[in-house]
C-alpha cells in the first residue's frame, strides 16, 4: 500500500497538512515587512536568506478567526509555481504518513471560499487532519478591477 | 577533469571567438583595410584551427583551414575583401558552429566536411596565389606575429615534434592532480628534451605579453554563482541571529564584530549579485551579422547602430529576451526599411539605419529598436483587422492610431506583402509579446508613415540593481528608483503653515513659482487611517519631488535616509494587484523593503489619472510629436453622478423642462419643443444593459421633481433631447489620454481637465433608445424631422 508524507501544522486548533515533498523548510517567525494595499491575506513580506517570500496568513486565507495578536505564528515555507510562499502557522506538528485508503472527501458543506483549497481529510486515529491544495492556498483573488479589465481584454 | 571537459572548454571557447568573427567579418566588411581587425579575424581562425587539430577534430580543421588560407591571402594584401568573400567566410563561420554543435552532442566532428564550401573559399582566392604554395609559408610567418599566447603544449609540438597523444596524456595527469608543469611531466615521459621545453616557454613568455587582458577575467559557471548566492543568503540569516544575541548580551566587542560581519555580509551579498549581471551588448553583439544577412537576402542596404551597449541586465533576462529582440531586429530589416531604389525615390538615404538603444528609464530597462523605413500603414492595419474578424468596421475606424499598430502583437497578423523567408518562420510578433510579458515587460510600437517605425520594448527591474532613494514613512522603510527623483525639498516647522496651501481641499508647494501637488504616502499608502491633515503639522516636512510620465509631484514622506544600490526582486503573483509597487529588495540590515512604482504611486494618487490596459494605454509612449489638437467638450453629470462629456459640436442647444410638461408616448419621454415634439432619451435607461432592471424607471418623471436638464443633439439632421442629471462645465482640452470604455454607450474615458470623464458614444445611444420600448425610432425621428 502507497503511502504519502505530510508536513502537518495546527491553525485553530484543526489540524492541517501539506506534503511533504512540497514544503522546503519550516522556520520559526520571522520579521516581516507589511506591504500596504495588499490582499488581506497576505501579512507581509519576510526575508528568507536574501530570496524574498510573501507571507500568506493561512488562519485568514481560510477565513477561520484571526491568531491572537500576542501569538507568533511558524512559517512553513513551500514550493509553489511561481516560488516560494510561507504560509503562517499556529504551530508546527509531526510530519505523519498515511495510507490512500484513509483519505475521504471534505464534505459537500464546506463553505465555498474554502471548499477548492480543501482537498479532503485523512482520517487519523485520533484526528482529522486537513489536506491542503498548496497551489490553490497561494493563489490570491484579484481585486474585482482586474479582473473586469482581464474580461474586456479578452485575456 | 577529463578528457570531456578538455573539449567543453574548447567548445566555450570556440562559440565565443565564432561569435567574435561575426562581429569582425560584418565590421571589415564595411572597413576592408582595417588591418587590425583583419589581424584579429585571423588570429581567431587560427586559433580555432590550432585546437582541432589539438583534438583530433580533423573534418573542422580542414574546413577552418581553408577560410585561413583565404585569410592570409587577404592579410597579406593580395586579396581585398568584398562581400563575396565575406558571405563564402561568413559561411565558413556557419559551417564551424554547426560541427562544434555536434562535437557537442555527439563527441565526434560529424560527417560532412563541407566540400562546396572548401570549393567556393578555394575558388575565392585568385588564381595565381591558389596556385602559389606560399600561402602557408607566409601562414607561418603570420603566426609568429599575430599568434595569440600558445600552451606550452602546442608549442612543443611545433617545435620540438612531440605527438598529441603525449601532451594529451600529460594534460589528463595534470589534471587529475599532478602538481608537476607541463613540461616536466613531458621530460619525465621521455616525450621531449629538457632544453626544447625550456625554449618554447620562452616563446611562450614572448606571446604572452599581447594576451594580458584576458588574463583579467575567468569563466565562473553560473550554478556556482547561483550557490554563492545562496550561501551569502544563509549567511546573512545565521548573522541576523547573532544579531540578537548580541544585542541582549550588552557585549560591546561583540556588538562592535557583530556590526562590522553585517557591513561585510551586505556588500558580499551586493557583489555576489553583481556578477550575474551582463551588458545588453553580449547578446546585441550578433545583431550586426543578423542584419547583413537578412538585408543582403532582400536587396537591402542596412547600417546598424547602437546606443547603451553597456546598459546591465540580469544574466536570466538576458537570455530571455535574446530571441524576442532578434525577431525584433529581423523584422526591422525586412519589413520596416524599404529597397533602396524606394528610399531614393522617398527622398532618403539608399542605406537604411536601424538604431538599437538600450537605457534605464522609470525604473525600468528600455530597449528601442527604430527604423528609419516607410513606417506602419494604418489603413491597411485596420483593414487586416476587419479581415481577420478582430473589430467591425465600426470599431476599426473608431481605433485610435496607437491601438492599430498595436493590432501587430495580434496572433497571425500580419501586413507583409509578401510572406518572405524571415517572416515565414511562425514566430510573430503575437511571440514576442507573450515572451516579453512572461518576464513582465511590454512592447509597444509608434510609427509615422514614411517615417519609420519605433518599437519599444520595457523590461522591469527584476534583478536588475538600480540607484534608489530610500525613505521612511510610519516606520517602515520605502525605495523610490532614483529615475524618477527630480529633488528634495524640506520645509522647517515653521515654514509648514506658509509653504504648504490649499487648492480646494488638494495640498500644494509653491516651488520656484509653480504649484506643485502634494502626495502624502502615508495617505496613500493607508497607513495611518484617517490621520492629521497636511499644513496643520508643527513638524518639519520633507517633500521628494518625483517626476511621473510628463507630470511633477511632491510625496511627503517622514524621513529621508540615504541613497543606495538595491537589488530588484519583483513582487509575485499575491501581490501582482499592487499598483503601488514595483518591487522589493532586501536592505542592508536583512529586512524587506518595498520599491514604490511612481507611476502607480501617481495614479493612485490621481496626479496622473489612467487605467493601465496593457493593450493600448501603455505609458509613456506618446512621444511622438503630434499632439492632438484641442476639442471643446460639454461636461455634465449622467446617471449615478458619473463625469461625461461630448464635443460641443454634437450639441445643439441646452434646454430645462419643468417635468409637468414631460409628456409620454409609449414608455418614451416626450415633450413639446419649438412647436414639434421632441424626444427624450433617459441616458440611466440607455446605459442600463439589463431591461429587467427597469423597474421604476418606467413612467412620466414624478411630479415635484426638479426641471429636466437636456442637451439637444442634433445628429444627422434630427433634434433628440438626452436627459442628465447636471450641466457642469464647457472645457477645451486635448482629451488625448484614452483608455477603453467600461461600459456601453461610451466611446471611452479620456482625462479631461485632469479627471477620467466618460466620453458617450451619441450614435450607439440613438441606436440604443431606437430599441427602448416606446416609439420606435422613425416615429421619433419623424417627429424631430419636422423641426426642421
């Protein structure tokens, strides 16, 4: 039977995994530059051995409650088509390897802002924890001008 | 190190001195007597030559070998060179790269040894000196003199007869890890006496005296720079760390160590990133060849021409717009400049120039290439255009004439009479766009019949390291490429209250007697929500006066640090939304700062007002010298308040009708005027796509309600009443900042004084309220018709 790696981390308390073969490294907070007028989700900008990577809160990018202002959140660093992206943690957990056959679909009920970035659950013993589309989690919405400029050009 | 490697410097080496023979040939073409250069082409062959026959390459080596006896021959004066010779030579280049291709795939030299081409090299020579065998004795003698500095190896095979396997053998030992010199390891085999080696290193020292500017440089792989770069980073991060260590030990001789290892990291991060940087040059260098080639095979005459050759570009975008400006350059040649016997005929020079420019602009790399040739034909562009299905004729005509030359980046469009071997060869300019684009730049092309053509090519800074100001504002740090800097002004606290006034709510500086508006990028940039106005500050205030496109403005920052070199990283995709940036770059101390986009900044700002459509309102590109004459416009406000405006000309008079004597017939206004009834279009009716949102808006005007603001029209000889919320203003402007319209019944938006105002578009409107429910259009017109 296959297995797969994940890299798991905690957001609210649920949680999440990426695999494991897409994260480049996990590293302890970081500074970071904000950058104004940007995305909500996006927290800001931090320096990663002089390669600069966008910090995507994923608490917000998966419309759960904001961390704690006092918290500060791990960076779990993973390798997205257009670079590297951190997405910001609560917590950092083990990195565990499941079998296929304990995967399951999210259910049909998972709200619609959250539901492509969600690909399923794998049914731990004691847990569920959360599959993560990396690439979905990276992608921003455009702000509504763009994309009506994108539609008129035919783009 | 092997044998293998042995060959892939030799290969290195080779692309490279072919690349300079290109160069040279092209150049002695236009200069025959150019001894120098002549000496240099020479030099190169030979050098090529000497080396294959090193390795064993026999088929290259013939084939060079001809080619250096043609060159002899052209060295010695017996020969001077015309454009046969070049093309047979410019061949014989040809023929070389493609057996080093080989050698570099395959190991071997191929099968081919090109025999024509010997042929026609041979051939080339006159008769007598074919003949003659002192060709190679004078060969010889050349190679004294203009040799470069040999290996010692090769000298000892010249002359103290050692085989290649021998040298090869000691080469192989040397780098495996002998320490010995090549020409101990050669006694040690036996291969040669001790005496010959020490003569040939004494002709080797002799040589080597020309060759001192190459020893200057080396050939570092770019994977290694790549893991130095990565190495620097880690290497700033680990220290960063030390960095708080120190700074909670109150140590003041670590803290003293500390700062200076930050000093050092930076500037070896700096320099580290220096060397991926090339000239524009390196790859403009084959241009010359391309030209000639391409001008030769149409009858052409072409001189290129550069400016900026020196103008540095990331190693990774260099390469990534090589084949989008070669294309460029071809299609100058073919397309853009005209035969000769044309040009006479036009008045011009029978050469054509072709002027490639390179420079830094806005915080961007801007390539030019510019054509002095018959420049685009509008009119057959549109027609193309309607051809091939991408506009109406209505929508063609209404284009203005930027948008139609930017109709070439389409796929498939293409005006060329005739479909030419260098255009014929799938890659359009639809190419070279979405290449340009993939590395975040833009193409746009001017042109003036007759004239020539410009097209214009921007890259942005990625990677690129450019001079910026650095500032502060609410404590984060912020970069403005230098470009765009004009000069820093400071107004002490108390000259705030005086040096800062108000124009109607907008802050302004009188500097030198102009106004100039003021941007606060706190403001701007959302900072400090609803913070303090402007001229109410006690504090000093530090204005950078920036220049954006053809307008100035001052942006109030908090504090001015420094100026510096900083190495552009471009945004990604998340934050690609942001106007307002155009990069990022890591300071010195590690941490990030954003570089502002001053144009966006502007925008933004509403200094500069103008939606960039990457298709047809590129900035920055209106520098063509006919400015469009001055209209006069009547301003109003239509439905929701939205700015508008159409010519004066299309105006017949203005008129107010009290809503009691709005009349209906069907669902459509009427109302009596000048004896003839004359209808109304609603402008929130007509631009409403939607009917089922009508909802409400059906019905005579309610009762009460202020008097109707109406604008007769008189188009085509029939008076139609539009109905707006406002008159507000008639204007003169040049309305020559255009952007797409957003929605129906408008033309476009253009900045008319300074403000995006939507310019209607009266005949879709006619059309559009012909199709209202209500009278039909004729019954309308009929009525107005009368009026006349």
């Amino acid at each position: 039977m296959p297995t797969l790696q994940y890299c798991t981390f905690y957001l609210d308390r649920l949680l999440f995994g990426v695999e494991l073969k897409g994260v480049q490294e996990v590293i302890r907070s970081l500074e970071m530059t904000r950058v104004p007028l940007a995305p909500t989700v996006v927290s800001g900008l931090i320096n990663l051995r002089g390669q600069i990577v966008t910090a995507v809160d994923l608490r917000r990018r998966l419309e759960l409650e904001a961390r704690p202002p006092d918290a500060l959140p791990m960076n779990v660093v993973v390798r997205s088509e257009d670079g590297a992206v951190s997405f910001l943690v609560d917590e950092i957990g083990d990195v565990v390897e499941v079998e296929e056959s304990t995967f399951e679909p999210a259910p049909e009920m998972l709200c619609a802002g959250v539901r492509g970035m969600i690909l399923g659950v794998h049914k731990l013993q004691v847990r569920l924890m959360h599959v993560l589309d990396t690439e979905k989690a990276c992608q921003m919405m455009e702000p509504a001008e763009v994309a009506v400029a994108r539609n008129k050009l035919g783009a | 190190m092997s044998d293998s490697d042995i060959v892939k410097d030799f290969l290195v080496e080779s692309y490279e001195n072919l690349d300079r023979l290109d160069r040279d040939l092209v150049g002695l073409e236009k200069n025959p007597k150019d001894k120098e250069a002549l000496a240099g082409v020479f030099r190169t062959i030979h050098t090529i030559k000497g080396t294959c026959g090193f390795l064993g390459f026999s088929k290259l080596e013939k084939v060079a070998h001809v080619g250096e006896n043609l060159l002899a021959h052209l060295r010695e004066g017996q020969l001077t060179l015309n454009p046969a010779i070049t093309t047979a030579l410019l061949g014989m280049v040809d023929a070389v790269r493609q057996m080093l291709k080989e050698i570099e795939s395959t190991g071997q030299d191929g099968e081919v040894d090109y025999p024509e081409l010997r042929e026609t090299l041979t051939h080339l020579l006159s008769p007598e000196a074919a003949a003659s065998n002192t060709a190679a004795g004078k060969l010889e003698a050349a190679l004294q003199a203009a040799a470069p500095p040999m290996s010692l190896g090769a000298i000892l095979m010249q002359q103290a007869g050692v085989t290649p396997e021998e040298i090869l053998l000691a080469v192989k030992k040397q780098r495996e890890g002998d320490p010995r010199l090549m020409g101990d390891i050669l006694v040690e085999q036996h291969a040669v006496r001790p005496a010959d080696v020490a003569d040939a290193l004494q002709i080797q020292r002799t040589s080597r005296g020309q060759a001192a500017a190459s020893d200057s440089t080396i050939r570092v792989d770019v994977g290694l720079l790549d893991k130095l770069m990565t190495l620097v980073g880690e290497l700033v991060l680990a220290h960063n760390q030390l960095l708080q260590i120190s700074n909670s030990v109150e140590d003041a001789g670590l803290q003293a160590v500390s700062q200076r290892m930050n000093l050092i990291a930076t500037e070896l991060q700096e320099e580290v990133m220096k060397t991926r940087m090339q000239p524009i040059g390196n790859i403009w260098g084959q241009f010359p060849r391309t030209v000639r080639d391409v001008a030769l095979g149409c009858g052409k005459q072409v001189n290129i021409e550069m400016e900026g050759k020196e103008t540095e570009l990331d190693k990774t975008i260099i390469e990534a717009i090589k084949d989008p400006l070669t294309h460029l350059v071809r299609n100058s040649v073919d397309h853009g400049i005209e035969l000769p016997e044309d040009r006479v005929k036009a008045g011009k020079d029978p050469t054509g120039r072709l002027i490639l420019r390179a420079f830094h602009e806005g915080g961007r790399v801007n390539i030019e290439i510019s054509d002095d040739g018959a420049g685009l034909n509008v009119e057959r562009l549109r027609q193309k255009a309607v051809e091939r299905g991408v506009t109406s004729v209505e929508q063609a005509a209404r284009l203005t004439e930027r948008e139609t030359f930017n109709l070439i980046f389409l796929p498939g469009f293409s005006t060329a009479q005739k479909i030419t071997n260098v255009s014929g060869r799938g890659v359009g300019m639809d190419v070279v766009k979405t290449n340009v684009e993939k590395i975040g730049g833009t193409v746009d092309v001017q042109s003036t019949a007759g004239r020539g053509t410009t097209v214009r090519v921007k890259i942005p800074l990625t990677l690129a390291i450019i001079p910026a100001l650095v500032v502060t504002c609410d404590g984060d740090r912020y970069a403005i490429p230098q470009v765009s800097l004009l000069e820093l002004v400071r107004l002490e606290a108390d000259q705030v209250r005086t040096g800062i006034e108000m124009v109607h709510g907008v802050p302004v500086h009188r500097l030198r007697g102009r106004l100039l508006p003021l941007v606060y990028l706190s403001r701007e940039l959302r900072l400090r929500e609803g913070s303090g106005q402007s001229g109410k500050s006690d504090k000093a205030v530090n204005i950078v006066v920036l220049q954006a496109d053809d307008r100035q403005f001052g942006l109030v920052v908090d504090t001015i640090n420094d100026t510096e070199e900083i190495v552009v990283k471009p945004l990604r995709k998340q934050l690609k939304t942001v106007k307002t940036f155009a990069g990022s770059s890591v300071m010195g101390d590690g941490k990030v700062a954003l570089i502002l986009d001053v144009l966006g900044l502007a925008q933004r700002a509403g200094v500069v007002t103008e939606t960039r459509d990457r298709a047809f309102a590129e900035k920055g590109t209106e520098a063509l010298d006919k400015a469009p004459q001055k209209q006069t416009f009547l301003l109003f406000a239509g439905p929701g308040d939205a700015r508008m405006a159409i010519p004066l000309d299309a105006l017949a008079r203005l008129e107010e009708f009290p809503v009691e004597q709005v009349e209906m017939s069907g669902s459509q206004w009427v109302t009596q005027y000048r004896g003839q009834i004359l209808p109304l279009i609603r402008l929130n009716v007509v631009m409403e796509k939607r009917r089922h949102k009508l909802q409400g808006l059906q019905g005579a005007p309610a009762p009460g309600s202020g008097p109707l603001q109406v604008l007769v029209l008189n188009q085509d000889g029939h008076a139609v009443g539009l109905v707006v919320e406002r008159i507000l203003d008639i204007v003169e402007d040049r309305a020559d900042v255009k952007s797409a319209a957003t929605r129906p019944s408008v033309l476009y938006s253009v900045l008319i004084g300074d403000r995006v105002t939507e310019l209607l578009d009266i005949p879709a409107i006619l059309k559009s309220a012909a199709t209202v429910p209500g009278p039909q259009r004729d019954s309308a017109m009929h009525a107005a018709r009368g009026a006349h």
